[in-house]
C-alpha cells in the first residue's frame, strides 16, 4: 500500500489523500485556536480565522469520500467510518494513510 512520493498524489485518490492532510492539519489548528480562546483568555480573532478554512477544507473532505469511495471499493460502513474520522484529531491522517493505491485514472472518470 506503500506510494512513491512521484505518484502519490495524482488523480481523485491523490486529491483525497492531500485534502484529507489539509482538513487534519486545519483541524489541530482550529482546536489550538479554541483551546487559546477559551483557556488562556485568548483573542476570537485566531477561532475566526481558521474556522472558515477548515469549513472548506472538511466540504471538499466529504466530497471527495463521495467521489472516490467506489474506485477504493468501500461499503457503506467504511465509507462511513472515513467521514467520521474526519471528526477526530488526527483521523484524516489516517484516513489519507489508509488508501490503495492512487488511481491514476481517478481523474479521468466520468463525472
């Protein structure tokens, strides 16, 4: 399941697995921002900033599952328990880590 780095991010596969860094990484972010606003008596301004970035990063999140999960050949249960790992910390580094192998004809499929 291992991917080179040349071809691991190519076609609707690759997109997912970027995305799904993207919407982990924005998440531990935005869970900072409260964590500094609520705990520390820090400023709204950092809660106002990443949470419209992760916002989009979990729409495209959810819409690539959507677009890829049968090329993956997941069921319903997998692709549900991939959508939800997004609501925890670090489960879309798991779920960017957890796929076969990019199709690298993913982006070539019809829509």
């Amino acid at each position: 399941m291992a991917t080179t780095p040349a071809n691991s991010f190519r076609g609707l596969t690759g997109a997912f697995r970027l995305v799904a860094y993207i919407e982990a990484a924005t998440f531990l972010v935005l869970l900072a921002a409260v964590f500094v606003k609520r705990v520390l008596d820090g400023p709204e301004s950092l809660v106002s900033a990443f949470g419209p970035i992760h916002g989009v990063a979990f729409l495209v999140y959810l819409y690539l599952v959507l677009r890829i999960r049968e090329g993956q050949g997941w069921g319903l249960g997998r692709t549900i328990l991939v959508i939800l790992a997004s609501a925890v910390p670090f489960g879309g580094f798991w779920a960017g880590r957890h796929l076969t192998e990019p199709q690298l004809s993913g982006s070539s499929q019809p829509g």
